[in-house]
C-alpha cells in the first residue's frame, strides 16, 4: 500500500544508511549502514564535484574533480583516473573508493567521461565510433589542460591511470601525448587493437560489427590503418614516461604477451618501468590480497614520482603477496608467438568402455577455500554408442556432465548441466554445435581435436602413451568459446592408490596455468587421479581421486 518504505542515503563523502520510513506516522528509523567501517573515517573523505569543459572540436565533456581535504587547491598533483568500457560505462557521482584512495594520498582526481560514455544520449554516446587515440584521447587530454590553466593541476606532475579501456587509455596518453603526462598506471589495458579483436569469443560473433564500428574493420585497408594508428603497442618508442604495468596472466582479452613487450621495450631503452603479474588473475584483480598489493605498489610508484603520500608499512600477507607479484624486468623476454599446427588425425585408439559405476572424492581448492564434494560416474551402453555420465553434489549443489562417444572413442555429444545452466555441445569432423539457452553458436576446429569433460582419461589412455610421448591438439575452451592448442606430454611414472600410472600432462599453448594431469593406470586404462587447473575460476584447482 506504499506506506512503508526502506530508503538507502547515500553521497560523495558519506557512508551509505538504509532507514524505515513510515508514511502514517512519519517515523524514519536507521536500519543499518552497509559499510560501518567507512562511516567511522568519513571526516577523511573528499568531496567530488561535477565539471565541464569543451573538447579539442568543442565538444563539452562532463567529468567529475575529487580535491583532497586540507590542501590549497592551487597547483596539485593530478591522477586522471579513467574509466573502463569504453561504450555505455560511465563515471557516477557518489562515492568513488578509487578516488578517495587517491585524494587521500594527497592528488586531485579527474574523472572524464569522455565521448562514447553513456548516460548523455545517443550522439554523446555514438560520438566514439572510430575515435579511439583520437577524439576520444582529446576529451581526456583537454580536461588536463583545463585544470592545468584554471591552476589546479601542476603541469609537471599529472599521473593517467585506468583499467580495462583506462589502460588503454594510459598507454595512449603517454605514446600520443608524451609530454603531458609525468607517469602512468595501465591496469589490464588492451595495447594491441587487432589481438583484442581476435580474442572475441564466438558468442559475441553478432556484435562484431558493432565492435568494428567502435574501432575500425580489420579486413579493410582502412581499418587496419586506424587500428594500428590507434594502438599504442605500435607507438610503444615514444613512451618516455615511467609506466607502472599491471596485468593478469589469465586475461582472455589482454594478453600477457602483450605487457612483456611493452615492458621489453621500454627497459631496453633506459625508460623506468614497473610490472606486475598475478598469475591467479584474468582481465582484472578480484582476489582482495591481489587488490590490496596492486594498491600499495601503486601508490609508492605514484608518489616517488608526483610527490603524494604513500603507506610504506603493510600487513606481512600483503608485503608477500607483492614480491611474489613482482616482475623482474630484467628477466622478461618477448618472442612472437610462434605458429603451432594440430595434429593432422588422431593416432587410432586402443581403449574401449565397458558398463559400470565408479566413485571419486572431487576436491576444489578455490581463493583459500578447499570445498569437498563426492562424484559417480556411471558407464552405460546407448545402442552402439557409450555413455559416461559424471554426477559431483556438494556444497556448490549438483553438477553433472554427460558424454556420449561411438564405439571408436569419438566424441558425439556432450551435455552440461550447473547452477541451472543446460549446454548441449554436438560434434562433427571440423567442428562443435553449441545451444546455451536456445543461443546457438559453432566452434571451428583446425584439425585434431578431443573434448575434455566425463570419459576424456579413458580416451587419453587410448593413446600409445609412453614416456616422452607427445601430441598437439585442439579442445574446445567453454569459457572464450574458442578451441585452444594443447600439448600433451607423458611425463613419466608415478604410483596413486597403489598403482603404477603413467603421469600424462595436457598444458594449454598460450597459457601454461591451464593445464590437466592424468594418472593413468595402464590396466584399466582409466584415471586412478585427474588434477585441473582452472584459470577462469582465478587459478582453482579440482583433484579427482578414485575411491
């Protein structure tokens, strides 16, 4: 009947309250503040105020300036502190714990949301197409220059940091404007145009078109000319600047090769440069000790350099945490990658099912957690096809995933089921038919390929494996919906409950975390153990044991 209400209060320098209210008696009563911790150091926060001023072509840029409390506002050190996206994603006023953390350390923080920003309308929001390290760079660029003549950034010390497009964004400010910035902080940031195009995944396929229309067609000679004039891997000599890399070993987006080249560039012309790389993390740090380092070595690098305030003492877990992120510059090398073929055709298999059920113990060791769950798997015959079935319950609820292969081992078909999520994966000779959700898609294979999942040890152990045995072929990767190159490597001989296995390795070729061990027992030609790491879930690892 609408007269009780919760109502959330929530500002720029204020912890956010949840009160009741109610409209009869007019009664507003504080339920509780979401963040209590925060509301005790409110005193500390910074305002944020909401600003304007016109582009390179005279468009006028929103943006919003975070001034540090207790400080003349006359020649500051500024952050430009960019936002990710680029397309739709906005800066809010509000609280903003970024800019707080910066204007606590004693910078002025600019937020610009510059063409291609949503929340302005269709034109301002359009307005990016094609204008990524031009345009787009300018409304940065120009809201520097803005606060530089208004004299409150000091010209000589402007900092750009940003994540995901803000690290784009860095990158470029410091190749295209080298002379405006006195250091940067590129947090996942694409500096490679055409390989952040080539990492679309097959279910973004229908907004390929609209991604060329942000940056520029790659199958024109047109587009390949703006999207190299727009990527700064390709402008990297001209950064002078000190750069402080930060980057995710998993990033499906970004890849690593990518900030190892940028940072062999620069060390080996002279140029100061940091680098930091989790190798837990993808496009972005979620892990709050990895947050925690990444701000600490952050805000020393920023202040040797502009003059800020930093934290020198840590807590010991997050002193650790950072040496083992940190990069020796010294020691990273760039190679192209090189092209590595599938094999043409599987060797022949030796190795057939039989009806049975059998149990395992599942553990999966996931951000300090180790979850236990109990799986079956159950064989069956289906016609003149096979069936395996894996059931795994636990406290993640019930997971189950079902192949079916031809009397010869060869994949037909493969249904998962999680979380309430159904994918139905079909196979023919040069590809996989995927339906999620009634979203159809298909993934191209180049040659040799095998689906990991229920029964893939018992088709591993089909192989002529011995030691040193290698092969190179192509599995489907469900998280970029891509087939990924994998080598498998028979490492040698191990015993596990009591038998003597064979320890088979299948490692990814463009990232070494993702990786398979079997241990094989000869016998029956199944799996006495599986362990699997799994960079998508931040490094979790699953250990299957048979019982």
């Amino acid at each position: 009947d609408y007269k009780k209400f919760l109502i959330s209060t929530w500002g720029d320098k204020y912890a956010a309250e949840a009160y009741f209210f109610d409209t009869e008696t007019k009664e507003l009563i504080l339920q509780y503040v979401p963040r209590p911790a925060l509301k005790k150091v409110e005193q500390y926060l910074a305002p944020m105020k909401s600003i304007r001023y016109k582009s390179s072509d005279g468009l006028e840029i929103p943006a919003y300036l975070t001034l540090p409390i207790g400080k003349d506002n006359k020649n500051l050190p500024l952050v430009v502190l960019v936002h990710g996206g680029p397309k739709g994603p906005r800066d809010t006023w509000g609280y903003d714990s970024e800019a707080q953390f910066l204007a606590n350390r004693g910078y002025a923080v600019l937020q610009p949301n510059f063409r291609a920003s949503g929340g302005y309308g269709k034109k301002f929001l359009n307005a990016g197409d094609l204008q990524w390290g031009k345009l787009m760079q300018d409304d940065i660029t120009f809201g520097v220059n803005d606060l530089i003549e208004k004299g409150i950034a000091n010209k000589d010390k402007v900092a750009i940091m940003g994540g995901s497009y803000g690290g784009y964004a860095t990158l470029a400010g410091l190749a295209f404007t080298p002379n405006l910035y006195a250091c940067g902080v590129d947090i996942v940031g694409p500096s490679n145009i055409f390989t952040l195009l080539e990492s679309v995944p097959a279910y973004w396929e229908s907004g390929r078109a609209y991604l060329y229309g942000m940056v520029g067609d790659p199958n024109t000679e047109e587009g390949k000319k703006r999207i190299r004039e727009a990527s700064p891997l390709f402008s990297a000599d001209k950064i002078v600047k000190p750069l402080l890399i930060i980057q995710g070993a998993n990033d499906p987006r970004v890849k690593k090769a990518e900030a190892d080249q940028i940072t062999v560039a620069l060390r080996d012309k002279g140029k100061q440069v940091s680098y930091l790389l989790a190798d837990d993390e993808g496009h972005g740090f979620r892990k709050p000790i990895n947050s925690m380092a990444m701000y600490a070595e952050t805000e020393k690098f920023l202040a040797g350099i502009l003059g800020g305030r930093y934290q020198q003492e840590m807590p010991e877990n997050v002193a650790k945490r950072l040496k083992e992120l940190t990069v020796d510059i010294s020691k990273v090398t760039y190679e192209p990658a090189k092209s590595v073929k599938s094999t043409a055709a599987l060797p022949k298999l030796s190795n057939s099912l039989k009806a049975q059920t059998l149990n395992y113990n599942l553990v999966i060791e996931v951000q300090g957690q180790t979850i236990p769950m109990s799986m079956s798997r159950t064989i069956s015959q289906n016609g003149t096809n096979w069936t395996v079935k894996d059931i795994a319950s636990g406290a993640m609820g019930e997971m189950v995933d079902e192949a079916e292969f031809t009397n010869d081992l060869v994949i037909v078909s493969r249904k998962m089921q999680q979380m309430g999520q159904n994918i139905i994966t079909s196979f023919s000779k040069d590809k996989m038919s995927i339906d999620m959700k009634g979203n159809k898609t298909e993934m191209p294979f180049s040659g040799a390929y095998l689906c990991d999942g229920a029964g893939f040890d018992s088709v591993i152990a089909g192989l002529p494996l011995q030691k040193d045995y290698q092969l190179i072929f192509e599995v489907p990767d469900m998280t970029t919906m891509k087939a990924k190159m994998v080598t498998l490597k028979v490492l040698g001989n191990e015993m596990v409950n009591a038998k003597d296995c064979l320890k088979v390795e299948i490692k990814a070729n463009e990232n070494t975390n993702d990786n398979i061990i079997f241990w094989i027992n000869p016998t029956t030609k199944m799996a006495e153990k599986m362990t699997q790491v799994i960079p998508a879930m931040a490094n979790a690892k699953m250990t299957v044991t048979r019982i």
